[in-house]
C-alpha cells in the first residue's frame, strides 16, 4: 500500500464487500458510541456528511443529534469555489436532495459561520491511528479543516475495517481530532 491510488483501490474494495445489513449494524454501533463521547455532549452545532450507499451510515447519528436538541447541518458543496457551504437541515426527506453527481445535500440556505460550528463529522475512504486521513481524493474536508475561522473538533467517523497502518500524506493534508468507528474511539493531538 504505497500510494494514495492504490490505498483508495484498497479500501473502496473493503467497503464494497460490507454487506448492507452489516454496514447497517456497525453504523449504529458507530452512532451509539459518537453519541457517548464528552466532545459529542458539548456539540451545540454540529455538521454531518450525509453518506453515500457504500459509506458509514450518519443516518442514525442526524436523528440522535436532533432528538438531543443540536443544530444540524450538513455540507453543500459549490465546485464554482471548491468547497463546502456548511447549511442547517430540519429534515432529511424536505430539506436534503441529491445531486447530479448522486450526492445528498442540503436543498437551499444560508451558509452556516465556520466559526460557530462545534464539531465537525468527517468523511473518509480510511483512517490510521495518528489522526490521518485518505479521502475521495478532491480535497473539500482538508480545504475546510484549513479555514481561519475553524475552531471546532474534527471528527473522523468510519468502520473499524477502514482503519489502516498509515495513511501517506501532504502538506495539504489536515488531520482529525479524534476519530469514532464501530469498535473504539481514538483521539489525538496534544
């Protein structure tokens, strides 16, 4: 596993052999432990990727948050600038769509201040045990991570199976605070 090419092959295979009732049971997991973690508790405003088919499934992590009375919201992405807008959503089946490219998304709003979100969910294709992370590989979660206004935790959130010995890096490449999968919750930095 040397590149970032052949890593993505690797783990897209990992993902694509998970049954759907399995990712179903070890989202939940996943789910449930996020939802016990001090970082978790003190989240007002939280943002949450909203998964692909083959992902770890935030389903059951959107409707814990709102039943915990947080601020849900969740990332529309504008390929005119290459980031992500972070935009509240009250609703899964009204407020979410999907997008030419097969991404759900927040339909409309106001794009959320950085500055005011707690805890950031964070995608990933794998994770290691130093807070690094491969994506899909377009950059948005690090272009966002890096923002000036970004004080929050950065979360990874993924199947313990995406955990790999080490994740080849960038400059550009920005890491997680913490990272919660089906089986443990790891954090890192000082």
């Amino acid at each position: 596993m040397s590149t970032k090419k052949d890593l993505r092959h690797h783990l897209r295979e990992i993902l694509s052999t998970t049954s759907p009732e399995e990712l179903r049971e070890r989202s939940l997991a996943a789910c449930a432990r996020l939802a016990e973690t001090r970082e978790y508790a003190r989240a007002e405003i939280i943002m949450v990727f909203l998964s692909l088919p083959t992902e770890i499934d935030t389903t059951p992590l959107v409707f814990r948050a709102w039943r915990d009375r947080k601020r849900v919201l969740a990332p529309k992405v504008s390929w005119e600038q290459r980031r992500m807008l972070p935009m509240e959503i009250r609703s899964l089946s009204d407020d979410v769509h999907e997008s030419t490219l097969g991404i759900r998304e927040p339909v409309q709003g106001m794009p959320f201040p950085v500055a005011n979100i707690d805890m950031v969910i964070v995608p990933g294709l794998g994770f290691d045990r130093t807070g690094n992370r491969i994506g899909r590989g377009r950059g948005f979660y690090d272009h966002f991570l890096a923002h000036r206004d970004w004080k929050g935790v950065a979360c990874g959130f993924a199947l313990d199976s995406q955990l790999v010995n080490q994740v080849p890096i960038t400059e550009h490449d920005m890491q997680v605070d913490m990272l919660v999968t089906d089986k443990e919750v790891l954090r890192f930095g000082p």
